[in-house]
C-alpha cells in the first residue's frame, strides 16, 4: 500500500518524467521505424544525444559558453549597480518619481533590443556591444522593482526608526534595504531573461563565438543535432539561473509565495 | 500664487514631460557645444534629423510598407497564440492530470528566452512570413497560457462549489465563474504577451528577410543611416507604451482589488 501511497503523493512529479520520457520516445521511434528523418529538417533524441556527448567533450563549447557568459555578467553585474540605486532614490524622493518615472517606463515597455543592430555597429561585436546590450534590458527590473520595494515598506517601521532617532543611514540600511530585498531579486528573475535576450539577439546579429553564434551557425549549416544541443544548454541555464532566484527569493522572503508569471 | 497652485496640483505631469522635454533638447544641442570627432560623428544623430527622416520614409510610401509587413505578423502570431494559450491555460487549470503532463515543457519553455528557437523557426518555415508567425506565437504563447492557468488556479473554491450543488455542468461552471474570475489574470498576460510579441517581429525580422520594421532597422544600421535606426525604434516603442498602457489601463479597471506589484513588461 505504501508504493501506492508514493505515488499518489508524487503523482505531480512522475507525470511530468512519464510525459517527458513519453515524448522522447515517440519522437525517436517515429523517425526511426515510420517516418525517416529528413537531416536538413529535424533530428532525433538519439543524434541529439551523440552531438551533446561529442560537444561536452569539445573545447569549443565551453569557450563559446565563456564568451558568452562573459558579456552577460559584466552587462549584467552594471544593471545592478546602476539599476537598484536609481530605483531606491525613485521610491524614496517623489520629485525623482515624478521626473524618471515616464521615461523610464516608456523605455522599459518598449523593444530596447531593436537597438541591437545599432549596439553591435557601435561598440562591435566583441564583449562590449554585447554587454551594453545586456545593460540595456536588464536594467528596468531592478530598477522598477526596486522602486516597487521602496514603496511598499512599511511607513510604520520608518516612522519607528525616525521616533527613536535612527538617521537617514539607518533609516536605508535596516528597514529599507531589507523590505525591499524580495523585490530586487524578483527583478533579477526577471533581469536574467531579458539579459540573455540580449546575449543571444546580439550574437545572432554579428559575432564570431558564443553560445548564440554557435546556435546560429548550426542552423545555417544544417547541423540539427548540434543546434538543439545549444537549444537544450541554453534552456537549462535559463531554467538554472531562474530556478536559483525563486529559490532565493523564498529564503529572503518565505512569507510572499508568488505565484505571479512563473 | 495661482501659478504656484496649478504646478502643486500637475506636479507629476510637469516634472514627467519637463523630463522629457529637458533630455531631448539636451541631445539636439550636443552638436552645437562639442564636435564630435570623425569617426564617432558618423554614429550620431539628432532628434530633428530623425523626425526628418520620419517624414522623408512616411511620404515615399516606405514606412507604410514596412509597417504593414509588421503589423501582419505581429496580428497573426498574437492571435494564434490567444487562440492556442487560453484554451489550453483554462485546461490546464482545471485538470490536474493534464497540469502534471504539460508542466514541465511549459516551464521550460517559459523560462528560456524563445528567441533562441528562431534558427530552427526560419529552417522550418522559410524566411517569408510564417517564420515571423511562429516566432511571434512561440514567444507570446506561454504568458498567456500561464496567466490564465493562475487565473483559473485562484479562482474562489466556494464559488466553484455553489455552483456544483446547484448542478451546474463543467461547461457551465466554466462560463459562470472560471472564466470571469480569470480576466483580469489574462489581461495582465496579454500585456506581457505584447511586448513579446513585438519583440519576435523585431528579432524576427532583423534576420533572413527583406521587408518590416525589423529589416529596415538592422538594414539602415548597416548602411550608417543611425536617423532610420531610430525612426524605427520610436515606432516599435510609441506602438508598445501605446498598446501596454492601454492593456495595463482595463486591467486596472477591472482588477483595482488586486495587490500593487512592480511593473512588468
């Protein structure tokens, strides 16, 4: 009765692996026995599996993967240290608000990545166009969900802090900073996505290496095994990099269980 | 003291265009106290040149064309992907077995910038329209399809329950509260579905075509025409702050109860 038990607990989880374990073999043995695969056109789970292995095992993989990388954390790691300040002095100083606030939310509604043409011929196609590009999209949610954060604190706590004579220093560092901490990393959720939009348009438009380009050139190339392995890696960051940040975020802030665009 | 009176009371407003205002004239006066030198002046424009070039496009017929190609694709994919994602979201929400099955594609996919899959796409479809259709539908499919999964998710159990007892059918139950409880949940996912949309006809055009918004931005970009670069970034911007604010507006409307969070686009 136990394994039944199991089961009905897990029932969530051993869908998911059936269905996706499901999938993969129809995929395989349809290409296999029914229909042959057509090489310039689609590919199947097993020739997917021999380029992974002959991939992981290259050089060229992970420089591609270092290249990009690269450009994502420095363009990344700027949106942070420009992004959460702006924010944190727009929540706190309603002129700030009331000056930034249009501009800033036109630009962040808008698709800042039709630029990229413009950011590549710029800066080129090296670590910098590709890094200003990330800047660029990554910016906005730290900004805004900072902005969030300040506004959301709780007046009671600042007022508690200014009763007892905390100054402006206290004020940012021990009520502030800490309420607005969930929303800041909610926005890094949100930053890593639109960040590696920009890695990947930017090395789609002109680069010469990188995850993106490696994707791209597979394609025209009508390697198909190797361009969804690139698929497949970048997935998994993605959902790495994503998985990481909501896992964060309920350590910083166990009692606001999103559940808003997963 | 009238004049002191009416800034107070259109403060917002004043400081928000006065903005505006301040860093377009700051940008059209750089010419004017700093030569830019040789190589840098070749990147460089200026808001009046660009409204030039806006005019120059609008009246040899060429904006038109592009946009149409555009405004085609972005329709099309946007529309499939409603037709697709909200049925499957309010399937989804309903039946577990069926949330367990797909979940885990749709998490993936949701959380990898689709963009990725473009290559594919144009391999796939060519590179007239329909890649721009699919790459539109790939990327705005999932928001929809999740916010309505979370709208049907939240809906009130005793509601779902007062209507059971009286016998209701599941097709009834869906008409009378699934589906109105979810609305303001798929309006705030077609908001996002928007921006993602007019992000594949961008990226989507930027490669393998010869018409669009898309193609005349990345085209112009290679031949230094920067002023034609950002007419067609103020387009792609003008239409997505015009068509979000008008999203994010009925959405307000209809869901004033629901808690404030940062914006999202």
């Amino acid at each position: 009765m136990a394994a039944r038990e199991y089961f009905t607990e897990h029932r969530r989880l051993w869908l998911g692996l059936c269905s996706f374990f499901f999938l993969v073999a129809a995929w395989e043995l349809v290409l296999t026995y029914i229909v042959p695969v057509n090489p310039f056109f689609f590919t199947k789970p097993s020739l997917i599996a021999d380029a992974f292995k002959e991939q992981i095992q290259s050089a060229k993989l992970w420089h591609d993967l270092a290249v990009s990388s690269q450009a994502f954390l420095w363009g990344f790691s700027f949106a942070v240290i420009v992004g959460i300040p702006v924010g944190l002095v727009m929540g706190w100083r309603r002129r700030v608000e009331y000056s930034l606030d249009p501009f800033l939310t036109a630009l962040y509604a808008s698709p800042l990545v039709a630029l990229a043409p413009l950011f590549i011929i710029v800066f080129g196609v090296g670590v910098l166009g590709k890094a200003a590009l990330v800047f660029l999209l990554a910016v906005f949610p730290f900004v805004f969900n900072a902005f969030a954060g300040v506004k959301s604190t709780d007046s009671l706590l600042i007022n508690v802090i200014r009763s007892f004579g905390g100054r402006e220093k206290d004020l940012y560092l021990k009520v502030i900073l800490p309420s607005t901490m969930p929303y800041i990393i909610a926005g890094a959720r949100l930053a890593i996505g639109r960040g590696l939009v920009g890695i990947i348009v930017g090395e789609f438009y002109a680069a010469s290496e990188g995850i993106g380009f490696a994707i791209l050139q597979a394609g025209d190339t009508y390697r198909l095994p190797d361009m969804f392995v690139g698929i497949i890696i970048l997935s998994l960051i993605a959902v790495g990099l994503t998985e990481l940040m909501r896992k964060l975020e309920l350590m910083v802030a166990p009692w606001r269980a999103s559940d808003e665009a997963r | 003291m009238k004049l002191k009176n009416f800034y107070t009371e259109h403060e917002s407003f004043i400081l928000g265009t006065g903005f505006i205002v301040f860093l377009l004239i700051l940008w059209e006066s750089i010419p004017l106290w700093y030569t830019l030198p040789k190589g840098m002046a070749l990147f460089f424009t200026t808001p009046s040149d660009i409204a030039a070039a806006f005019h120059r496009l609008l009246l040899n017929g060429e904006l038109e064309k592009h946009f149409y190609v555009s405004a085609i694709a972005f329709l099309a994919g946007l529309g499939l992907s409603i037709v697709v994602g909200l049925p499957l979201g309010l399937v989804m929400g309903r039946s577990a077995t069926l949330d367990a099955l797909l979940d885990p594609y749709v998490t993936a996919s949701n959380a990898t910038p689709r963009i990725v899959f473009l290559p594919l796409l144009i391999l796939w479809f060519g590179i007239g329209i329909w890649s721009k259709i699919a790459i539109v539908f790939v990327g705005a499919v999932f928001p929809l399809l999740i916010n309505t999964y979370v709208g049907v998710k939240n809906v009130n159990q005793v509601l779902v329950n007062v209507v059971r007892s009286f016998g209701a059918s599941e097709w009834q139950l869906m008409k009378i509260v699934v589906l109105p409880n979810s609305v303001p949940y798929i309006i705030a996912g077609l908001r996002l579905a928007i921006g993602r949309a007019i992000l594949g006809v961008v990226v989507g055009e930027f490669f393998g075509s010869s018409q669009g918004l898309g193609y005349m931005i990345a085209s112009a970009a290679t031949n230094y025409k920067v002023d034609v670069v950002f007419v067609g970034v103020a387009i792609f911007m003008a239409l997505s702050v015009i068509l979000t604010l008008a999203v994010k507006q009925l959405e307000s409307r209809l869901a004033s109860w629901r808690p404030e969070t940062a914006k999202t686009f």
